[in-house]
C-alpha cells in the first residue's frame, strides 16, 4: 500500500474532522491581523481553499457588505456569476439555509452573448454582464474570472445606476486586472476584493458560502 495511504488508515478521519484539522492549522499561522470575526470567517475559508495564507495581504471589505449580502440572500435575490465554474461550485443547499430561494445567471455561454461578442468583437463577459443588466440591481455578484466583466458592472453603476447589493471582485489574470478591482474599489459598494492579479472562481465560491455561514442558525 502507498505510505500515505498506510499511514492515514493507521488513524483515519472523517471529511469534517481534515476540515477541522485543517482550519486549525490555518490559526496558527497567525495572519488574522485586524480582521474582526466576521471578515475573519471569510478570509479563514478563502486560505483554506487555496491554501496559501498570503492571499489575506490584498484582502478588501467594502462597506456593510455582510449586512447587505445576508439581506439580499434572505429576499431571494438573484446570484450572478461570471463563470460556470462558480456556479457550478455553489451549493443551493447552502444558500438556501440563509432563506434564499432565488435565481443563479450565467450568460457566458449563452448563444446570444456569443453572438455578440462575435458581431462586436468585445469579450462575452462584457455582453454576459449587459444581458444580466437590470437584474444585478439588488442582487449578488461574483466575479472570479472576468475583469472586463467587472469593468462593465462598474459603467452600469456609474451609467445605469445598478446597485448590487455585494459584489465578489476576484477576478484573475494579468490584462485589465489591477484596474478592474481599483475601479470598483473607488466605488461606494458593498463587498470583497481582492487587490492585484490574484483571484479566481474557487475563490469567489467560498467567500460566499463562508458569508452564508455568518447566519445565525447557520453551519
């Protein structure tokens, strides 16, 4: 038998029990720093998914964004999503525990945004984010993949005055990265970034699923 095989068989753990192990792990890295409990809760997660405690250093909270989000989610709001990676990765099961009984959109893929962005030569994630429009307004954004994405939700704030009530600003990458998470950073919304190229849709799955556990009643 493989030695680690061997040797977790030797004394063997439930899935709850590596999680719990692993958390544990994370707190004594000692990188809370001046988070309170609730951005801790979040950022916790977010180290856990990616393993890699230095993502905590471009970490941003912005404005009442637990507040906000917990209040969208209890009204069903719609869960927008930039990548079907993230909305494959969300548990309904989770978001429903919040009272949540709404909507997830992903347009990337749909025929009439590819279209689009063929006959405009622009990103689909921009036309993705057009054809969601009015309907981010009061909902729940999650960007882990697409900065032009979010510099269109910035114009349709500043343009259109849609207001989601949180937004997910992790997207990944190395062209319209940085400013993409500047602009939004500029403006007074509710939600979480995460500053220079890191990101990615993982990311943005467990920063919401970690606020859905700031329910009260929640796991």
């Amino acid at each position: 038998m493989a030695a680690v095989m061997r040797q977790f068989l030797s004394n063997p753990m439930t899935g709850e029990e590596v999680e719990r192990a692993s958390f544990e792990r994370i707190d004594r890295y000692d990188v809370r720093g001046g988070l309170d409990d609730d951005q801790w809760a979040v950022a916790r997660r977010m180290v856990h998914t990616c393993a890699d405690p230095s993502i905590l250093r471009p970490l941003r909270f912005r404005g009442d964004w637990k507040e906000r989000g917990l209040e969208a989610l209890a009204g069903g709001c719609t869960v927008y999503c930039d990548s079907n990676m993230i909305r494959s990765g969300l548990s309904r099961q989770r978001l429903e525990r919040t009272g949540w009984n709404g909507e997830i959109l992903c347009h990337v893929a749909d025929p009439d945004v590819a279209a689009a962005s063929r006959e405009t030569g622009l990103p689909r994630s921009i036309h993705a984010v057009r054809k969601a429009g009015r309907r981010l307004d009061g909902g729940i954004a999650l960007f882990g993949n697409a900065p032009l994405g979010l510099a269109e939700l910035c114009r349709l704030v500043v343009e259109e005055g849609i207001r989601p009530a949180l937004v997910v600003a992790f997207p990944v990458g190395f062209v319209h990265v940085r400013e993409s998470k500047a602009e939004f950073l500029g403006m007074d919304l509710p939600g979480i970034a995460l500053q220079g190229l890191r990101g990615g849709s993982p990311l943005a799955v467990a920063a919401l699923h970690a606020l859905c556990g700031l329910k009260k009643g929640s796991d």
